[in-house]
C-alpha cells in the first residue's frame, strides 16, 4: 500500500511538472479543450488516428512560382501526421492519455535552443521522406542531450524543406484568422535566393556557379549536412518556429473532423496577391525570408506580406515607390516623414558593366527617418535579397546605423557641408551603403569600413573596393502597424495647415488702406520716379 501511494505521488508531481511546462506556453487551457474534444469519454486517451488527423495535410500536386511542378510535397504531407505522433508522442494500447499529450505537445512547442529545434525538424523531414520513399541522405546520431547530423543534402530537398516550412507558416497563420478553419489558398513562393545563399555558404571548393542563371532543379550539388545546419543557424534562426507554431494551431485550434475544411494550395500566378507580386521589390519570398530572422513585433508586421488577407491593408505598409511617387531623396522625404515606426528601405540596382545582373539589397531601421548631419539609430539590419540572401544583423560594436540629411532650408554657408543623400553603416565619408540625393546611384562598400552591422557580402562577388551601381527602383515599407500612420496622416494634415498659413495673407492685420501692400503696389506702379519722403 506505502508502495502504491508512492507511485501515484511520483505520477502526480510528473503530471504536474508536464502542466507547468505546458503552461508556461500559455497554451494550458486550449490543450484542455482539444483533449476533451479528441479523446475517448471511456479510456480518457486520444485515439491515435484522431491525433494523426490533426497533423494532415491533404493537398494536390503543387505549383509553385516559375512553374516549377512539386510532385513529392503532397506524398510527405500525407505521412506528416503519422511521423509527427510516432516522433513525439508515446501512445499505451487506449491511445495517448492526458500526460503523454502534454509530454508530446512540450516536446514540440516548449522552449528549447534553436539548434534542437531545428534538429526536430530535419528528424521529421527525414522520417517522412523515408516513409514516401523518397531518397534522403541523412542520418542522426542521437547524443545524451544533443543530436549529430550527418549526410548531405541536395539543392532541390533544400527546396522542399523550406517549402514544407513555408506552408506550416501559411496553415498556423490561417488557422489562427479563421478561427481554427484553415481555409483560402496557398501559393508556394519563390525561394531561390534561400536556396542560392545555402550553397554559396556549403559548397565544397570549385563551383563556379552563376547565381543570376540557375535553375535549382538542374544543379547537380550535396551540401553538407551539418555545414547546411549551421547555415540556417546564421541566416534564417526562427525556421524551426515554423514547426512549433504549426503544432501549436493544430493543436489550440482543433476542431472536429466534420467542421475542419482542408487547406488547397495552387499556383502562384492563380492566388498571390497583388500587393507582394513580382512588381515590387518585397515579394512573398523574400519577405517571409526577412520574418525569419525576426522575433518582434516587426514579424508580425513583415508576416503580412508574406500571407496577404488584405490587399489593401498590405499596400497601405508601402510608403514610398520610385517608379510611382518619382526618384529623389526629397520626394522619399515627403512620403516617410512623419513616420515614427520600424522601416525597410529596398533598392535594385546594377552595375554598369553587368547591366543584366541585377541585386537587391535592403536595410531595416527600428526607428523613422530624420533630418540629421550625423548617423543616429537604436537598431537595425542590412540584407542581401537578391540573387542571394544574407542576414547582417546589429554587431553591437557601433550605432552608425542609419544616416538621413537634407539640404537645408535656408541659405546658409556652410564651409564644410555634409553630404546630401541617405547612408547605411560604416563612418561619414566610408559608409556601408550610400544613396545620392537623385536616387540615381548607391555606392556600396566592403564590410572592412563598418562596425555597426555583421560581416557579410551584399551581393554576389563584391570585391574589397567601393562598388557604384544604377538604381533601378526604391521602396520603403513601413512596419510598425496602424499607429505610426495615424500619426503620419496627422503630422502630414498638420504641416499642410501650417503651408496654408504661410501662403495666405490676411488683410485685416493691416490697421487701414495706407499701410496695405496693394496701397504700396499702386503708387509704385502710377509713379515710380516720385520722390517720398522718409517717415521719421
């Protein structure tokens, strides 16, 4: 008896452990509810096709952007939810029971470091590929508290695993705005650049390969496994987020089987929204590429022109655009002034020799814009987007993170003027990334002159000497919600009654008809050789 009352205090405290890990989530009282709604009244346990079913996905064969047709993703979702059960949760012969539901969801969604996060994942991706049979080199060599990757992998597997957290992204984020129904349609994105940066940053010595020209389903290259783990690491930290925050919505906003609609995804050019289509610069790709190495409020903001519900919600996060609101540092100025929130400024450029390869960079400041003769700034980033992607967060050595000035209004001397243009990094005179005042050239420089941002190429093959290339489009996307531009549009309504003011001559100030200005014009223009006398 002693023995027994042992036992189901050890029970108790485990359970109540497993509850405070649980709850530390904050997601408790939702497990509650889809435990009840999913286990037997009987056994008090889950049934373990119920608990699969939460995890299917059942879609048809995939288009994605460019064309490109995905024939295997539909055959891993349909084994998704039998590997995720059989990975992290221990089922007796009623199924899974409250505890071990609990235990499974902490293995999935509690906090952890990102490298067993990400460890999770590629055990999932792996055991799925061999459940679709698939060709996978990837083996794990499981540790006591840590797991060793080995294998390579391949361009286009890559592909496909980016992919697969791109729609655990799109499926939490829809489930969570539908109230648990995961309806619309997902279009997968154009990830190149992801997949481009992986290899630049894996490759073995000796290929030479063309970054602008390449077509990831031909390239015949194995990534080293663990070399392509620490890439992901560096570049893309909250990818395994993808995961975690898909069990969390399959899980906090489950549904019955009869009221649950499946998800349907199709091709690009059918359901992506104009707001992140290819005409601009911050394209559904690239901004969920950008997402993935933030964790605050501003990836929430981002998230939205990843998966656009809104149309015009997303355009109205658009600032400015140079090929609508007309190149020049003063009509940038007119357009983001006033804006106090988080900004990503995007340029597309070319060199002049190599007018035909065209890069994309881009810098996220966590403050607006202001008119200053110095760098100023708390935070920010610089990114590579195209034809590669690179994350270059804050070093923490330097705060030159942004410098913004204009001419000045008045006409004063100045025997020393400061530059007129907008700067990124680096030191007055040597700065990281510097746009002229016309918004015609940017001269970007190797990280040797910066401090303030993380060492990396903005582009592919940039050289150690200062690199001067054509603009072709700017854009600048506000990111801090709703408030900054209700305070934009008041500054802005404010600044054209102050300009109304200022034009307007009022009459009555004037104490009669010989002190007006017309009085004063009149006489000028009947006589103008008519000798006045000097009022003393």
């Amino acid at each position: 008896m002693g023995q027994s009352s042992s036992t189901e205090s050890e029970a108790t405290l485990e359970l109540r452990e497993v509850q405070s890990l649980a709850a530390s989530t904050g997601a408790l009282p939702s497990l509650e509810q889809a435990f009840s709604l999913l286990s037997d009244p009987q056994t008090k346990s889950i049934p373990i096709t119920s608990l699969q079913k939460c995890f299917d996905l059942s879609i048809g064969n995939l288009e994605a952007d460019k064309g490109v047709v995905v024939k295997e993703l539909p055959l891993l979702f349909s084994h998704l939810g039998s590997t995720i059960v059989d990975l992290f949760f221990v089922a007796d012969k009623d199924g899974v029971n409250w505890l071990e539901f609990l235990r499974g969801y902490t293995k999935c969604c509690a906090r952890m470091v990102g490298s067993t996060l990400l460890n999770n994942l590629l055990r999932i991706f792996s055991v799925a590929c061999s459940k679709a049979e698939i060709p996978l080199n990837l083996q794990f060599e499981v540790l006591d508290d840590d797991c060793k990757i080995n294998g390579s992998l391949s361009p286009h597997i890559i592909r496909m695993l980016l992919w697969i957290c791109w729609i655990f992204s799109w499926d939490s984020r829809t489930l969570k705005l539908n109230s648990g129904k995961s309806i619309g349609k997902c279009s997968l994105p154009d990830i190149s650049h992801l997949v481009l940066s992986a290899i630049e940053s894996c490759a073995e010595e000796g290929h030479d390969l063309d970054f602008w020209d390449s077509n990831i389903s031909d390239l015949d290259i194995q990534l080293p496994a663990a070399k392509v783990h620490l890439w992901a690491l560096k570049n893309i930290p909250n990818l395994a987020d993808c995961f975690r925050q898909f069990v969390n919505a399959r899980l906090c906003f489950v549904k019955t089987h009869e009221d649950k609609s499946e998800p349907s995804c199709s091709s690009a050019h059918e359901s992506s929204s104009p707001a992140t289509s290819d005409h601009h610069l911050l394209t559904s790709g690239r901004a969920w590429a950008i997402s993935l190495t933030l964790r605050d409020s501003i990836n929430e903001e981002i998230s939205r022109a990843c998966f656009p519900s809104d149309v015009d919600e997303v355009s109205e996060n658009l600032l400015y655009r140079s090929s609508v609101h007309g190149k020049g540092l003063n009509r940038f100025w007119s357009n983001v002034e006033g804006y106090s929130g988080p900004l990503l400024v995007l340029i597309s450029a070319f060199e002049d020799k190599s007018n035909t390869k065209t890069w994309i960079i881009g810098a996220l400041t966590h403050q607006g814009f202001e008119n200053k003769e110095s760098f100023y700034g708390t935070s920010g980033a610089l990114y590579a987007l195209s034809p590669i992607f690179h994350a270059l967060l804050s070093s923490g050595r330097e705060k030159n993170f942004v410098y913004s000035h204009l001419h000045p209004s008045g006409k004063v001397y100045e025997a020393y003027p400061k530059p007129v243009g907008i700067a990124f990094g680096g030191s007055p005179g040597n700065e990281r990334i510097y746009l002229d005042e016309d918004f015609a050239r940017v001269t970007v420089r190797h990280h040797a002159v910066d401090k303030t941002y993380q060492h990396d190429a903005l582009f592919p093959n940039q050289g150690f000497l200062p690199t001067e290339a054509s603009i072709l489009q700017v854009e600048a996307w506000g990111l801090g919600g709703t408030k900054p531009l209700k305070v934009q549009a008041a500054y802005k309504k404010r600044e054209e009654i102050f300009t109304d003011q200022r034009r307007t001559i009022d009459l009555k100030t004037f104490a009669n008809w010989e002190d007006s200005p017309e009085k004063m014009m009149m006489d000028m223009v009947s006589n103008p050789n008519t000798v006045r006398r000097e009022d003393r």
